[in-house]
C-alpha cells in the first residue's frame, strides 16, 4: 500500500466504515477522520467537494457502537502499532487530531451528540484528551438547532476545535461556491453559538475560477465580515486560509485551479491587519 498523501484523502483506504486516516495540511501532520456520510449527502454542494456521486441530504444513521469499535483500533494502531513507520512519509509521523468530517456535512447526523461523547471516551482510553485535537469540519449550517449545540459543548471539555466554513460573505457567492441559499446573516448568527460553545477557527477555501482570483466585491465583503467580528469581540480563534490541492468531482471542476502564493499571503495579511490570526494552507 502506498503511503498517505496530502493529495489523496480517500475514505475507503482503512477499510472501515466510519474511521479513515488521513495526512492533513492544516493540521500538520496525522488526522484520524470520522465520516458520518457513507451515503455520499450532504445539505451544500461546494464546487470543489472531492466527494464523487455527491447527492443532496443528510447524514444516514450511524451504528455508534460500530464507529467506536473502529476508532478504538485505529487509534491502538496509531498509539501502540507501527502505523505511523508503515503508512505516513517521514516529516508527517505525529498524531494531531481526530477529526469529524468525510462525505458530507456531520451535524447532520441525529446522533451527533452520542458520537462526541464515545469519542471522548475513547480518547480517554488513550490518555489523549488534551494531547490531541478534536476537530469538528462542518458548513455551521445546522449549529442553531439544540443537538448540535449540545455536541459543541461537549466537544469543548475533549480539546475540541470546530472548522466552520465560511467561503463567501454575500449571497451571490454562497450560492455559487457552496449551492447554499441561506446568506450571510445566517452564517454570521451560527459562527457566534459555534465560538461561543467550543473553540472555533472559521476555514475559509480561496480558488480561481476561469483563471480570476475572487472579485474585490467578493474580497471586500469578506474582510468586512471579519471586522464585524472582532469589533462586535465574537470569540473566534482566527482564519484558515487555504488553497485547491485536490480534484474536484463536481461539474465546475474544469473552471477551478489553485492562486497564487504571493495573492493568498496578501489576502491573509489583510485579515491579520483587521486583528485575526491566519493560518495559511496554500
């Protein structure tokens, strides 16, 4: 088997159904991913998903007990195994994080709250709470509604961090970069009970589409976005800003491609200057 790659995020390559192991950029090194979405659905359609057969929905149910057999092995792999030597290229060998993310949005999943709490259970078996991140990637769509809210919460305690989404800040681009009609107002409303409940790092993807890089509306609005945020002192950790490294399976592939370095360091700096901190993946 060949080893893990910055480039190859496959969900499939453990085996397993809920558990993947990846080597993420924005962590630095090791991610244990946990993939609430075998069904391939989610409640967005990002232009650069590389999930293949995308379909629009929810997450299916989850068998939890199942989930924790498979994080418990990896994780004894991973800790006590050669896992590391054998699969992951040197300069990436250290665990960083345990991640809820995979083929679809994983708020969406009805056990949601149950999952975070067997997590941390067997984080614990592991005497990693605290040592290792527990990261939850979502779109933030669905953080208002009780369950998750409960999840974050829980998360918190585990040395959780939450990754929320944030691509566009006016209408026109959500609904072209994430197929999303619910508006900036609604992703404002949900990144404050995120960084209120657990800590959170809004992620934001920055491409090309036919070769442009963002419009200075799209930019524009976007800082905006920020320094409403911090002068209104909603408690979010920073910004990662990162770049296309991987295909894309929907139909706007063809028009996307990766900016420049020297163009994401400036947008970066620009969000530095309003008083957040940046962290780059380009």
């Amino acid at each position: 088997m060949t080893q893990l790659s910055v480039h190859d995020h496959d969900r499939d390559r453990a085996g397993r159904t809920y558990v993947y192991p990846v080597v993420s950029r924005r962590a630095g090194g090791v991610s244990i991913g946990i993939n609430l979405n075998r069904n391939n659905a989610c409640n967005w359609r990002c232009v650069y998903c590389q999930v293949p057969g995308l379909v629009f929905g929810n997450a299916p149910p989850i068998d939890v007990d199942e989930l924790e057999r498979e994080l418990r092995a990896m994780l004894h792999d991973v800790v006590h195994g050669n896992f590391l030597a054998r699969e992951v290229p040197e300069g990436a060998r250290i665990l960083k994080d345990v991640a809820f993310s995979g083929n679809g949005e994983p708020t969406s999943a009805r056990e949601f709250p149950e999952i975070v709490a067997r997590t941390g259970r067997v984080l614990a078996e592991f005497d990693l709470v605290g040592k290792i991140q527990l990261v939850l990637i979502t779109n933030g769509s669905v953080v208002h509604q009780a369950q998750v809210r409960r999840g974050l919460e829980a998360m918190a305690p585990l040395g959780g961090v939450v990754w929320f989404k944030v691509d566009s800040a006016t209408d026109a681009g959500q609904r072209a970069i994430n197929d999303s009609k619910l508006g900036p107002a609604h992703t404002r409303r949900n990144l404050e009970i995120a960084a209120r409940a657990c800590p959170t790092w809004i992620q934001t993807m920055m491409l090309a589409r036919d070769g442009e890089p963002p419009s200075h509306v799209e930019q524009d609005a976007y800082l905006e976005f920020v320094r409403a945020l911090v002068q209104d002192r909603v408690p979010v950790k920073g910004v990662l800003l990162y770049g296309l490294a991987r295909k894309s399976y929907q139909p706007e592939a063809a028009e996307l491609s990766a900016l420049p370095r020297a163009w994401m360091e400036r947008f970066a700096a620009r969000i530095e200057a309003l008083g957040l901190e940046v962290r780059m993946s380009p």
